[in-house]
C-alpha cells in the first residue's frame, strides 16, 4: 500500500515534469517543427497514460475516494483541454481554441495542489484522513 503511494507521488511529479515537455513540443510545433509529437506525447502520455496511473495508485494505496476522483478530474480537465482544439476549429473560433495552452498552463497547479500535496502528506505523515486534529 505505501508503495502505491509513492508511487502515486513519483507519477505527480512525472506530470508536472511532462508538461513542461509538452510546452517545448507545442513550441516546435508552433515554430514550423513537428506538431505531431506534441499531439501524441499529449494524447498518449499526458491526456491517457497518467491519469490511468494516478486513479490506479490512488485506489490501490487506498488513498480514499477524493484522491481517486482528483485524479479522474486530472483526466476530465485533459478531455476538455483536448476538446477545445477541435470545438474550436469546428466553429472556425479561435478563443475556444485558446483555451487549450490556457487549461494546460492551469493543470499543473490542479496536480499540485489537490493531487501531490494531499498524496505527499499521506506518504510522509501516514493517512491524514483519519488523523485527529488536536487544539
């Protein structure tokens, strides 16, 4: 169970690590590069493979329900940041498709805050869930 703990700890920092990544693919896209490898790396790594990881851990380390479904609302926040791309170019509007690099700029504080932060005081200070709290 601690193992599934830390390991959720390490796939947080994976993220915020993979998207400053995702910032420099989306760079060379930008500027004449290959967008595709932003696409994909967004698409598989960012948007798929963390999220399925962070539910998981947060189950298995039986972190409790908000931190499993924290880690799902990773997966939703994505699944819209994503969706602005297309919805946006559907309704040929470019602010809809602004808020792509805008909810990917705000997912890294979503992580840290009520994924990592919560996840790290459990793995350093047992389950804080079920602490009491002292005056």
């Amino acid at each position: 169970m601690m193992t599934s703990r830390r390991v959720h700890v390490a796939v947080c920092w994976v993220y915020i690590v993979s998207l400053v990544v995702q910032f420099l693919l989306a760079g060379i896209g930008v500027m004449g590069g290959d967008i595709d490898l932003h696409m994909a790396f967004g698409g598989l790594v960012l948007h798929l493979l963390i999220p399925f990881l962070l539910i998981v851990t947060a189950a298995i380390g039986r972190m409790g329900w908000a931190q499993v479904g924290w880690s799902f609302g990773l997966f939703v926040l994505l699944t819209l940041q994503i969706a602005m791309v297309g919805i946006g170019g559907d309704m040929d509007n470019n602010v809809v498709q602004g808020l792509h690099p805008a909810l990917a700029l705000l997912s890294w504080p979503y992580v840290y805050f009520m994924v990592l932060a919560p996840a790290r005081a459990m793995v350093g200070h047992g389950d804080v869930s079920r602490q009491r709290v002292r005056a």
